[in-house]
C-alpha cells in the first residue's frame, strides 16, 4: 500500500510540475556576466541554444560544448545573427569517455578558469539496442557517466574561477527532468546487460535523470567548501530535439502539450546566474524557477555515495586502459 501511495505522490508531482504557474524570473533579469567563463553541453539545439542565446547578451564568453561540428557552427552563426556575440564551439560527445577527456583538455589548455558548467545535454528513449561507445546503456553513459567524468575533469577551472566570480562562488547546473520521480537506480543496468535488455527505454531514461539529481546533490555535499554550488532542475515540459526518438503520432499529441523552448532555458539560466541561487546548493528547482524535492531517495546519503564511487570507478578504469 505504501508503495502505492509514493507511486501516486510522484506521478502528482509530475503532473503538478508540468502545469506550472507563470513564470515570475525572465531573462531580461540576468546580471551582466562580464568575465565569466561558461560552459553549455549541447548547446547547439533546444533548451542549450536558448540558454546560450540569453547567455551571450550579458557578455558571458560561452563555450558550446557539442557533438557535430557542422551543426554546432550553423548554431553559432545563428546566434550571432540574434545577439551580435559569438559562441565558441567546443567538440564534445558524452558518449565517449575518450571524447569527455580531449574535450576538457581542449577547454584548459583555452582558459584557466571556469565560472557557470551547464550539464544540459541528454538523450531521451532512444532504441534499447544503443549503447555508449564504452559499453554503457546510451542514456546513463551520456547523461549521468558523461557529464560526472566532464564534471570532475573540469573541477580545478571551476574551483579557480571561485576567486574571480563576483559572489565567490562557480555554478554546476544539471538539467534533469520530472521523469526522475519515475524511477530509482538499478545497479545492474547501467552496462549493456541482459537486465538492461528487459528495460524499457522510458525507464532507462527517468533512471539517468534521477542519477543526474543524485551526482548534483553529491557534488554539491563534496565541493561545497571549494564555494562550488551544484544544482540540477526539472526544466519543464518542452519542446525540442530530445523527443527525436519518439514515435511521430506520439510526438505530434505531446506538442500539444508542451511549452515552447525559450521557457525551458528560465529555470537553469535562474539556477546559473542569479545571485540568490546561491541558497539553493543541493537542491533541485522546477519551473519556472522555483525551489523544489525530488524524490527522497534522491538525497540519501548511502545511494549517492554508491553511485558517486561506481562512477569514479568506471573513469578510473578508462584512464588506466
């Protein structure tokens, strides 16, 4: 019965956040971001081109941290098009550890310091049959494994843009979703195993989005006293590239109920740039903008320390491979 009922508690917080009120923060309130460094995984479509695209105006020098180059470039000309401020593209496939690596080293061998860290990029439902270049299941190996080891490999350029940030703090930003009420961690289908198989690629997904909520909050607990704040969001439900996977009749019923791309970008850009999300170190915001729970296993102490330690130990096998 009590399963039942926390069933029924996130599927209600689910369906709460999907019809949310007004949005009360807007991006004409972001501050201007002169001398700050930040970075945007996926920045060349959806909710990381929007948060780009508010980002440059402020004079932030944003690197747009994304897979396909040609892509990425019409992106940046576009962009320039519409702020009269230029992106700079950063090569970068979450799929690849190998890619994670070259990608952070490409960054700091450009700058020494690292303000605001966008973990935007995702994939959503794609076919079970796909994996990681690495073995891992595509959607936990490029949410939670990819952005954890780009995470890390980055810390010392965040920890050092500490010093130069006008409120003494660098922001980690990880997009998650309202799909990390759905699902918990089930340790073993995070590899292409014959568990992961019998997995629908729904629950693959809300499985990485509650991992993103999980290393945030970790991040968070672990480099707090750096001046490091970490926060993940439920962006809200949007309309964008991510639902390239989905069947088009299913596709085209969900337009009708989703919110056009500029309102996805408001909940992290507030989480990214606004002086009072300092407070918010940990913790995980829903649209538009405001403070949220995600479910309580989220934050318990044992569920992230394993999964934080299962991470490291996959990055520590590749640097020794």
């Amino acid at each position: 019965m009590g399963g039942l009922f926390s069933g029924l508690q996130h599927a209600g917080s689910v369906m709460a956040q999907s019809l949310p009120p007004k949005p009360k923060f807007s991006v004409d309130q972001i501050p201007d971001l002169t001398g700050r460094v930040v970075i945007v995984t996926g920045g060349n479509v959806g909710i990381g081109y929007e948060t780009i695209k508010a980002l440059l105006p402020r004079n932030a020098k944003v690197y747009m941290a994304s897979r396909n180059k040609e892509k990425a470039e019409a992106a940046i000309a576009s962009l320039k098009e519409a702020t009269g401020k230029e992106a700079i593209f950063l090569e970068l496939d979450l799929s690849s550890l190998a890619s994670v690596k070259k990608a952070a080293q490409e960054f700091l061998s450009k700058e020494h310091e690292l303000h605001i860290l966008f973990n935007n990029a995702g994939v959503m439902w794609p076919p079970v049959s796909m994996t990681t270049k690495d073995g891992y299941d595509l959607q936990f190996g490029t949410n939670v494994l990819g952005h954890f080891y780009f995470t890390e490999l980055l810390m010392p350029a965040l920890i050092a843009g500490v010093a130069s940030s006008p409120d003494h703090h660098a922001r980690v930003i990880t997009t998650s979703s309202s799909g990390a009420y759905l699902n918990t961690l089930h340790w073993d289908t995070f590899k292409d195993t014959p568990q992961r198989r019998k997995m629908a690629r729904e629950a693959l997904y809300y499985q990485s989005k509650f991992g993103n909520v999980v290393v945030a909050n970790q991040v968070a607990k672990r480099y707090a006293d750096k001046g490091i704040i970490s926060i993940s969001v439920n962006p809200g439900n949007i309309r964008t590239e991510l639902q390239r996977y989905v069947p088009a009749f299913a596709r085209k019923v969900m337009n009708y109920m989703l919110y056009p791309t500029p309102y996805g970008a408001l909940t992290q850009l507030f989480a990214g740039t606004m002086p009072e999300a300092i407070n918010y170190n940990g913790e995980f915001l829903i649209p538009w903008a405001r403070l949220g729970k995600c479910r309580p296993e989220a934050y318990d102490p044992e569920i992230g320390k394993r999964l934080w330690e299962w991470l490291d130990e996959q990055v520590k096998t590749f640097e020794a491979s």
